[in-house]
C-alpha cells in the first residue's frame, strides 16, 4: 500500500511546499515544460531508496528464511513496515522521509522473499498458481485503498500527507498479526529437520489423514537441500541455471513494462495530460479498481489457463496502450503549449486502465509465481532471492530514472516500453516453460529436463 501512496504524496501540494518547494514552484509555472515540471532527483531518491533498501535486505531475508523459516521471516517484514511507515509520517525533513522509505525497503525485501515462497509451499498443485496469485490480489487491493486514501487526504490541509503516510502502516499491522497466527510451512519445518512436526502441519494444511506421499516427496528433497551447504554457490552452477535465469528475466520484464512508471506516478501523469490535482487523484481510483478486479482474472485464470497463454496474450495488450499513449501525446502534448483536451485526456486514462488490466492478470502476479515455484529446494530461498534484488535493483532504476526520463524522453518514453515489450512477449514465447500443474518439487525432471532450450544445462 506504501508504495502506491507515495505517487500521490508527491502529487499534493502541501508535501512538495514542505520538503521540495522548488518543485512546486515549477509546477506553478504558466510556461513550465508539461514533461520536466517533476523533474527532481531528490524527489525521485525518496521513491527510490525503498528498492534499494529491499535489494540488499532480500540476500539477508534469504538466509533468515532458510535457518528460522518463512513465518519469522514475515514477522520480521511487519515490524520494519511498521517503523518505516512511523518514520515517514511524523517526518520533520528530507532525511527522515529517506530512513523511513529505508526501513520500508527492508520490509518490502523480507515480505517479498518470504510471502510468495510461503504460498507457493503450502499450496496444493492444482490450486498453486491461484493461492500465489493471492499475494498479488492483497497488493493489488493495497494500491486500491492507497488511492482512496490520497483522494480523501488531499483535503486535509496541511499535514493531508502525513495522515496518507501513516495509514500505510495499516495492513503490516494485519500482517504482524498474520505472521503470529500462521502455520509455518511442512516444507520449511522439514527441511530444518522437524519433521514431525512438518509431517503434522502438512496434515492440517491438507484437511486429510494420508498425506504420506507429498511428504517422501517433500523429505526426499529437503535430504538433497540438506546436503548442499552453499546455497549460493550451488547457484552458480550450469544445472541451476535454468530457473535463476528465468527468474531474474521475469523480474526486469516485469519492470520493463513500464507498470511502476504509469502506477507510482499516474496522479503526475494525468496531471500532465490535463487533469487538476482532485482529478488525477480520482482517476488513480480508476485505475486502481481495473487493477483489483484484474488480478481475480488472473485467479480464476492461471491454474486453466496456463502461465505462458497469460503472459503473451497480456504483451500484446500493453504493446497496444503503450503505442497508443505514446502517439497521442506525440501529437497532442507540446513541451509548453496547453494540455490536451477532456476528451483526449480521458482517451489516454481509458489505455492507462487497458495497460494496467493486462499487466494485472499476467506480468504482475506470474512475475514472483513462477520463480516462487520453479527452483529445487536446495537453492529455493537463494534463487528466489536473486530474483526479488532484480526486482528491486530494477524497481529502484525505474523509480529514479522515470521523471528525467519523461522530461528528455518525452513522449518517446512510451515507445520505449513498448520495445521492451516486444522483446518479452519474444522471451515468453520460446524460453519460458509452462509449470501450471507440476508439483513443484519435481520441476527439474518434468520441466528443465524437458524443455528444448533448457535440457542442455542439465547434463549435470
């Protein structure tokens, strides 16, 4: 939720008073450049230093997740929430708003490395892409009040900003009491050698007396996890290849597409376009009810469906809005001439809610599904870690680079992830397997093995 809260946050004028007021100055400019009124590097570091923060915290939280489990490692996400949305709100100067976005961060790196893996652990096979995609869906629902919440606070002069701020620590107070109550995963509590106690919990997660062929299954592989005693290493090696590339690929596509650009900053965008500050707000609304009602496409979807149907149809789409956006503001949007008109600014809104659909119900969730799914367990917690740094690492690239992007860029920054687009709907269609329905702790046989690009790495 924090993350979709601070795009409107700098969108409201009373926090760039406060903390850049050059920034508001230019954005007051009668003949200010409508693509560089929000060019500011230091506004573009407070977004930023969040992913940063959750690149380095990820290695940590894989390390955490593998000695003391998945639930300590949430429980350990909620706390940093908590004091990072506490530092943010009662901030007094820049450098208070960049520690609170840090500890933020590193909550976003223990939360990422931990929820998605834990989904994916207690699932059964036929429901697994639905029970991850869960994890998406609470984001998702995040963004949504996160946009509810900006459009009530932008009224209350002048600390509307602070209240925004606070109530992003809202849902880590649900998840700290989530991580309490939860049961830890069978997979996590045998692979740490309790397996009577992961015997018992795959009972009750299950509903059902004989479960004594997932558990083999699950001992089998916590016996070869156990003897791998660098997980990292064991990365590196050419076998493991296959889903740390996977992996990390699905991760910078996933930013690639532009979704952060359009998401993090769409209040500043539609203000560029024409809208007043109530108005992009609102239309923030908008798109973030496309966004939840997407990812429940994407739950009914991704278990019939397929991961790679999903991924491709959604390429074409957002190459489509993408395209489109960028031409009419080609067109229509002068560097200082008026804005567009009501009419071509809600055309633009309408592809912003096409793109975002499509996103919504692939690259979105599939993004942390697949390689939550895809790796041995001997190099789950590690690989899965690799992939949530390049998440971040890329995240935070987008985040800094985006509002000097728009303003050298221009409209031209539309087609630019319109290219990248193309480039992974390539990708999807010739390297990335489909895992729907394959239990997933015997990936490497069913899948690797069998793929026409990837069986070469598993001589080993």
């Amino acid at each position: 939720m924090d993350v979709e809260c601070i795009g409107g946050v700098t969108a409201m004028d009373d926090f760039l008073i406060k903390f850049f007021p050059e920034v508001y100055k230019r954005k007051l400019h009668a003949r200010e450049d409508n693509y560089c009124k929000y060019d500011n590097q230091i506004l573009q570091l407070f977004t930023s230093s969040l992913y940063l923060a959750a690149l380095f915290a990820s290695f940590v939280a894989s390390k955490v997740c593998t000695k003391f489990g998945r639930k300590p490692t949430i429980l350990v996400a909620s706390s940093f929430f908590l004091a990072g949305a506490g530092i943010s709100s009662g901030a007094l100067n820049i450098w208070m708003l960049i520690i609170g976005r840090i500890l933020l961060g590193i909550g976003v790196g223990f939360g990422n490395e931990a929820v998605p893996l834990f989904l994916s652990e207690i699932a059964p096979v036929q429901h697994r892409g639905a029970v991850n995609i869960l994890f998406q869906l609470f984001v998702t629902i995040g963004i949504f009040l996160a946009n509810l919440v900006n459009y009530g606070t932008a009224k209350l002069h002048p600390h509307g900003w602070r209240v925004s701020l606070a109530l992003a620590g809202v849902p880590a107070i649900f998840l700290f009491i989530g991580s309490i109550v939860i049961t830890e995963t069978p997979t996590s509590l045998i692979e740490r050698g309790n397996e009577v106690a992961g015997h018992k919990a795959l009972k009750k997660i299950r509903g059902v007396e004989d479960v004594n062929a997932e558990y083999e299954q699950i001992k089998l592989a916590s016996d070869i996890a156990r003897q791998v005693k660098h997980p990292f290493k064991e990365l590196m090696k050419r076998s493991s290849m296959p889903p740390l590339i996977i992996g990390v690929l699905l991760q910078v596509f996933q930013q690639f597409t532009g979704i952060n650009a359009i998401m993090f900053y769409a209040p500043v965008l539609f203000q560029t376009v024409g809208f007043k500050n109530d108005a992009s707000l609102l239309s923030s609304v908008i798109t973030g009810t496309v966004n939840v009602l997407s990812t429940l496409v994407s739950i009914y979807a991704v278990d019939k469906v397929g991961r790679r149907k999903l991924l491709l149809q959604a390429c074409v789409q957002m190459f489509i809005s993408q395209s489109t956006i960028g031409g009419m503001l080609l067109v229509h949007l002068k560097a200082t001439s008026n804005t567009l008109t009501t009419t071509q600014a809600g055309f633009v809104v309408f592809l912003v809610c096409l793109f975002v659909m499509a996103f919504a119900w692939s690259w979105g969730p599939l993004g942390w599904l697949i390689p939550s799914e895809t790796f041995p367990l001997e190099t789950r917690t590690a690989g899965f870690a690799f992939a949530v740094s390049s998440n971040m690492f890329f995240t935070f690239l987008i985040a800094q680079a985006f509002l000097s992007m728009m303003c050298h860029m221009r409209a031209y920054i539309f087609f630019f992830f319109a290219g990248w687009i193309l480039v992974m709907g390539l990708f999807a269609l010739f390297l990335l397997p489909e895992t729907k329905g394959v239990p997933i702790d015997v990936m490497v046989e069913r899948v690797w093995k069998k793929h026409p690009v990837w069986k070469r790495f598993m001589d080993d």
